[in-house]
C-alpha cells in the first residue's frame, strides 16, 4: 500500500460524540439535532509534510481528521489550508523536500516553500499559524481543529444556513518552546504518539468541545458550542486502522450540504482520486472506514471488494425494483434547492482577495511573549533559506501585516530593513491568542512530571508532591519506591512538563553531577515549573539563578514562588507550621505547573503567602484554644478545607461530606455493637464488619435500617418486642437527633460560603468545631441520655467505661 504523499506520519484512536444541546433550529443532521444518541468516531492526528517515521515534534501546522460513524452514514470533517484546489500538487511539490537533495525532510525552512508562500499571498494567514506557538504544539490533545471549509446545514423547515466546526480541547491549547522541540525531535522522535496512547491508557481521556460556526470575529458570530468529542479507546493495530483509515470531505449525512466554496469543490475530487490510487476502489469496505449503518447499492466487483452480494440484479433501474434510491422520507439525502447563475471562467471572486485581514487580525491578538516566539520561528526558517530574493519578499509581505514585525524579521534574516507599513493595520484583535484557549478550570491532567531523587531523599516531601500529582491525574515519573524509572542519560527535562527534587542527603551527589544541574537549568530554560524542598533549593540555586531570582530562605518556613520555580527550604516537618508550608509549598507548585506550556511563566508570578487562605487576601486564623499544638493543628486543616468548602471545588465538597458521613456511621455501629452485646465491645464481629461494609456503598442512607436490623438479631433477646431490647429507648431514640446536632448541623455551616453568608473567620471556627465530630459523635447520645435517666452508670456504659452492665438494664 502506497503511502501517504502528505500527513503520512500520525496517531489515531476511537471515542465518542455527545451533544449538550440540539442543533435542530439549523440542522436535521440526527448527529447534530439528536441529544439522545452517543455517535462513536475515529480521529487522526498527523503532521503534514513528514513522511512515516519522521518526528512529531517538527513545526507544522498538523492534521485533525474526524471520521463519525452516524446513524445515516459516515461524515468526515478534514482540515486543509489554500484557496485553489488545483494548486495542491505545486503546494506539496514546494513543501516537501526539494527535489534536487530530498532535503530538509520534514521542515518548511527551505528556499522553495518560502518561494511559494510569497507567490500566493493566500496562504498567509496559514503561515502565520505555522510560525506561531501553535505550530508547535504540547501534545495532540493540547491542538485545536478547524474544518476550515464552509458546510451548509439544512433543517426541517428547508432553511439554509452556512457553518464551520471547532474543536477546542478541554486541557487548553499549549505549546512547547522551538527549542525544546527540536531537541526532542531527536530525544524522542514519536513523542506526540506516545503521549497520545498513554493519555488513554491511564484513563485520562483527552475532550474537545464542538462548536459549528466559522473562524470569523467572534464579535460578529459568536462560538456556539453544541457537543463534546472525547477520545477513550487506543486502536488495537496501528497499519490495519490508523494507516488504513480514509477521510473524504464528499462523506456528508442528511441536513448537512455543500456550499459554493470552490475550495471544497476540489477537496471533493481530490479526496476520493487519492483513496483510489491508496487503497483501491473499495476503499470504503475496510473495516475502519465502514460504516455502521446498512449499505444498499448496486456497486460490485473491483480490487479489494470485501461484501459478498446474492441475486442477480446489479443495477438500477431495474425490473423487479430490487434496491431503489431511499426516499427523503425514508432518511435518503437531498441536496438543498439552491438557484446558480454565473459564467465559466477560471476566477477568483472579489471576496477572495483579501489576504491580508485575518493575518493581521492574527497578529495583533499575540500577547508580547508570542510575538517575540513567531519572530523567533520566522527568523529560523528564513535563516536556512540562502536565496536574498526568498527572505527579501518574504519581509515584504510581512510589511503589509505589520511593520514592526517586518523589521524584526529583517534583521534576523539579514533582509534590508524596510520603513514603510505596505498596508494600514487597523489594530483589529479577535481571539487567535492561545492564552483565551486556557482550559475551563486550571488542570494539570495527564501532564509528566519528573522528581528527582537519589540514596537518602525526604520520603515526606517525595511522598506528598506525588501523592498530590496522582490526585490531579497528573504522571509524576518516579515513584517505585527507591526503584527510579530511569537515568539522567535515558530521559531529558524535555520528555516531562515539570520537575520537583526533594531535599536531604542526596542532593550533595546530585550538585557534582552537571547533567542533573544541566537536567534542571533546561527545564527552567523551557519554561517548565520546578518545585524543591530542603537541600534541593541550593541545587535550583546552582542550576537557575540570576538576577530578580527569589528562593525560600534558609531556616524559613516560607514558600517562595519565583519565575515558575516553587521552592520550601524546611526540609522536614518537625511541627504542624512546617507540615502547612509544606503542603502549601506542593499546592504553589501544581499551581505553576497549571500554568505550564503557555508563555506566563516569562513574567515574574507572585509569590503567595501561606498565612493567607487559599485564593484570598484573609489571614489564616491561628489561635483557637491557646495551646499551640492543636492550634497549628487547626490552621492546618482550615487550609487544607478552604477549597472544598468554600466553592472553588465542589466536587471535593461533595465527597468530603460522603467521606464524612461514612465516619458517622461507622462510629455509630461500633457503639450500637457494643451495647448490643452488653457492652463487650466486640466490634470485629460479622455484623458489625457486614454493616460498616455496607456504609462504604450507602454511607450514612442504611444507617436507621441497620440498627433495626442489628438490634433485633441480639443473641441475648428472648423477644422481637421493643421494650425488651437489651438497649433502652430513650438511648435507641437520642441517637438520630444526636447525630443531627454533631455532624449535619456542624457541616452544613461550616459549608456556608464566606465572606457573602458568614465572616472568614467564623467559616474557621466551625471547620474547627467540626473537627471534634469523631468524639462528638459517640458522647452526644450520653449526654442526651444524661437528661433522661437519673443513672450515671449507664452514661457511663455508653462511652466505653465501664466492663460489664446487665441487671440494671431495662427489660
């Protein structure tokens, strides 16, 4: 089989399509106007100009082609990047290596592609893509998708509308720095796949949200998005599905038409000329491009053909009507009524020839850090072209986005530098920034993350950062006990998103070695957040210091966050102040990793004080009974609840309270088991351990059901009646009520939000007071029981003190 002659080198993997709201208003399409259907999907990631084998990590613009396997048949969604259709083959021909030396392979930076770039001012735009941060993308999962081309949608009313589709991931759209992308070219050349395979492996599935509309000022047509793409399933073999797999812009569905965009006329044709001379004229039967709904057609015969078809009759019309055309009724397709008037000419419309808008628009909705990284891009390609008249027109064209730019561009290309604008730039922005891509909610999922260690590392430090990385979902790479997963010669700083080195004995070896300063000094260079702890900071010292440079000092408790680098010199936690920098310090660091991939950290990010609670300016209460140790104990915990209860997380909040209400009810059936069994607390016993099982499942829902159940099996009962439980019933009747007043009183004010219901400092005390819930929960009954009987002892017998109660209790 032939390969690819452009996005030859890819990765593919299987998911689903689900829509949060119908479409139905401008579409009849059931994969757009259906909520109740879940559409599986196939997409393909590639870059565009390498062959099979080539890196993944080489500036392209990239591939992003979703294949759905609807109700009514495939749909294919492909991107693609000229105006003509009939100038792809010179497109390919100048972008792949020139034909002289078959050199560079997999690169643009070369006198042919620039050549044609200048030569078709059209493809402006797409270059600036290309020479942006976007065209080096973190990983596939981090890279937004176009279809670029304009789609009609058709609904039930026979209403036309015009559309485009976006993909944009939930994680954000990131970007590694161009150096560290060439190095990992050679470090790793398929990192992108294998990022890919082990995102979805771990169960952290990569998201896209789709939206139909048009890459038009946002202003103008604002983004509606109606669907979430999620990717859940690796393909089982990589030449049988990913390398066989066949995307084709004429595959539409019902409620979904052409438009008059020439571009997609030609994508039409060429799409399908090229499957054939791939993989034969029944292309469409190999299982990964087969659709999942019924195929009835005349077709037969040809290479490849898998469909075994009976009967004598292979053609249409025919005398015994076998097969005819669905009707629209039935689900058959219908092309929008559409009036066409015009003459045959080779043209391009008036519309067309504005090549210059978008790419300035582009332009000027860089922040400072992107713009100096594209003239960074533009200086590099144009630097390999040894042609004056390549790099020349090159800065000329540039002249009619923006001067300044042009200017920058010359000096690093050696071009005569120009002093005039070509074309007035109105200073237009829309969102083509990457930072207005951030994800929803600040997400380190499925980011690497290195931790150094050697002989003698601080388990306490080690053991936190990676346990607070495993719960965001993070891959710390490290953590197998004293057993490392690799060498500084086996992996680079550029094959993990950030660093955390642990302080203690270790580090002493570690500073002597230069590939581990050196291992830390890139990864600072690369933009990459990097935590310490203890004897580490000194190492980060050595590797990344200079001036504006702050680290936490020695002896301090303070956390200092500096340029991305998050740095707590105590190196144990010798008390509960030291323990709260500590995890306060692994929270500053997976902050500066959540920022990580984008151009933030070239800005100095203040250091937050970890005497405030956590995302306000309030101080963290310290006192609340006077003695210090259980004071700093109650600091600590007010920290580490603030998130979960105060709105930030509330997904937290809701397991905290499951988690919490588990702790009630088990608490509750120890003591039920003790007094059942005439106070011999015999707690492991098969009904106490069924019922604390059964609170893993329900929690605290069983519990009243439960002490029913449990009490009415006592061995020592000789009726089922209520007066003659060994328990008495006012204790058995104390309990609901003192539960409510121990646990749900105490949590539901302590969930109340401050400062709009309650005061920050009242927020604190009750996530103090509640802390005495375990104590509290067992003794309220006692002290409710102490109001209604007159014996001490059997209070007393409650709480676990005395041995052995039997005749005084009522029968």
């Amino acid at each position: 089989m032939l390969e690819r002659v452009v996005h030859a080198s890819g990765a593919g993997a299987f998911g689903t399509f689900k829509l949060y709201e119908s479409a139905a208003d401008v579409t009849k399409a059931g994969v757009l106007a259906d909520t109740s259907r879940t559409t599986p999907v196939f997409v393909r990631f590639s870059t565009v100009l390498g062959s099979r084998g080539s890196a993944d990590t080489i500036r392209d613009v990239r591939g992003f082609a979703v294949k759905f396997y609807t109700e009514e048949g495939n749909w294919d969604i492909v991107v693609f990047f000229i105006q003509d259709a009939i100038k792809f083959p010179d497109l390919v021909h100048a972008a792949k290596p020139e034909p002289d030396t078959e050199v560079p392979q997999a690169q643009s930076a070369h006198n042919n592609f620039w050549d044609f770039q200048f030569l078709h001012s059209e493809a402006t735009h797409t270059f600036m893509w290309a020479m942006s941060d976007r065209g080096v993308p973190r990983s596939y999962r981090m890279i937004q998708g176009f279809g670029v081309t304009t789609l009609n949608l058709d609904n039930e009313k026979g209403e036309r509308h015009f559309m485009k589709f976006h993909f944009t991931p939930m994680l954000g759209v990131h970007s590694y720095v161009w150096d560290e992308a060439l190095k990992l070219a050679g470090q790793d050349h398929d990192f992108h796949r294998k990022d890919l395979y082990e995102a979805i492996r771990m169960g952290v599935f990569p998201t896209w949200k789709f939206d139909a509309t048009k890459v038009w000022p946002e202003e103008l047509i604002p983004i509606r998005y109606i669907g979430e793409l999620e990717l859940n399933r690796n393909v089982d073999e990589y030449f049988t599905q990913t390398e066989q797999v066949a995307f084709c812009t004429s595959h539409i569905v019902p409620g979904i038409g052409f438009s008059d965009d020439p571009l997609l006329q030609g994508r039409n044709f060429s799409y399908f000329d090229t499957q054939l001379s791939r993989l034969g004229i029944n292309w469409q039967e190999i299982p990964i491009n087969k659709p999942v709904c019924p195929v009835m057609n005349q077709n037969r015969d040809g290479q490849g053909r898998h469909r075994i078809t009976a009967g004598s009759i292979n053609y249409w019309p025919n005398r015994k009507e076998a097969v005819p055309p669905a009707k629209p009724s039935e689900g058959g397709y219908v092309d929008y009524p559409e009036k066409i008037a015009g003459m045959k000419v080779r043209l391009k419309s008036k519309k067309f020839k504005d090549h210059t808008s978008q790419a300035q628009m582009f332009w000027n909705s860089q922040t400072p850090p992107e713009k100096l990284h594209f003239i960074a891009a533009l200086g590099f390609e144009l630097d390999h072209c040894d042609d004056p008249i390549v790099y020349n027109h090159i800065v000329e064209r540039l002249c009619d986005i923006d001067i300044e730019l042009a200017q920058a561009v010359a000096e690093k290309a050696g071009a005569p530098t120009p002093t005039k604008q070509g074309r007035s730039n109105a200073g237009k922005k829309t969102n083509f920034s990457m930072t207005t891509y951030n994800a929803p909610k600040p997400t380190i999922a499925s980011r690497r993350v290195a931790i150094l260690v050697g002989d003698s590392y601080v388990p306490v430090a080690f053991n936190g950062v990676y346990a607070a990385l495993k719960a965001a979902k993070a891959f710390p790479k490290s953590g197998k006990g004293i057993q490392p997963d690799h060498h500084f010669e086996g992996v680079q700083s550029t094959m993990f998103d950030s660093v955390f080195i642990p302080g203690d004995l270790h580090i002493e070896p570690l500073r002597k070695q230069c590939r581990a300063v050196h291992w830390v000094r890139e990864a600072f260079g690369h933009l990459k957040a990097i935590g310490a702890t203890g004897e580490a900071v000194n190492l980060v010292k050595v590797a990344c210091e200079f001036d504006g440079m702050s680290f936490s000092a020695a002896g301090s408790h303070d956390v200092a966050n500096s340029y991305g680098i998050v740095t707590a010199e105590a190196p144990k936690p010798e008390n509960f102040k030291e323990m709260l920098s500590m995890v306060k310090g692994a929270k500053d660091f997976i902050d500066a990793l959540t920022r990580n991939g984008t151009t933030d950290h070239l800005y100095q990010t203040l250091a937050r004080d970890p005497s405030l609670l956590p995302g306000t300016n309030r101080p963290v209460k310290t006192s609340f009974i006077g003695i210090r140790l259980i004071d700093d104990y109650l600091s600590l915990l007010c920290i580490a609840f603030w998130d979960s209860l105060n709105g930030s997380q509330p997904h937290l909040s809701l397991f905290t309270f499951m988690f919490m209400g588990q702790y009630m009810a088990g608490y509750s059936l120890i003591m039920i088991e003790g007094a059942r069994v005439c106070n011999k607390w015999r707690v492991i016993s098969f009904t106490a351990l069924w019922g604390l099982l059964s609170q893993t499942v329900t929690y605290g829902i069983t519990l009243l059901i439960f002490t029913h159940v449990h009490l009415s099996a006592s061995p020592t009962a000789t009726s089922r009646k209520w007066q003659d439980y060994l328990v008495d019933g006012p204790l058995v009747a104390s309990i609901p009520p003192a539960m409510f007043i121990s646990y749900m009183v105490t949590a539901t004010l302590m969930a109340l939000p401050a400062p709009s219901i309650i005061s920050y400092a009242a927020k604190q005390n009750l996530i103090a007071l509640w802390q005495i819930f375990p104590a509290n929960s067992p003794v309220s009954p006692a002290r409710i029981h102490l109001g209604r009987t007159s014996s001490l002892s059997r209070a007393l017998t409650l709480c676990g003190t005395c041995s052995r109660v039997r005749s005084d209790w009522p029968q």
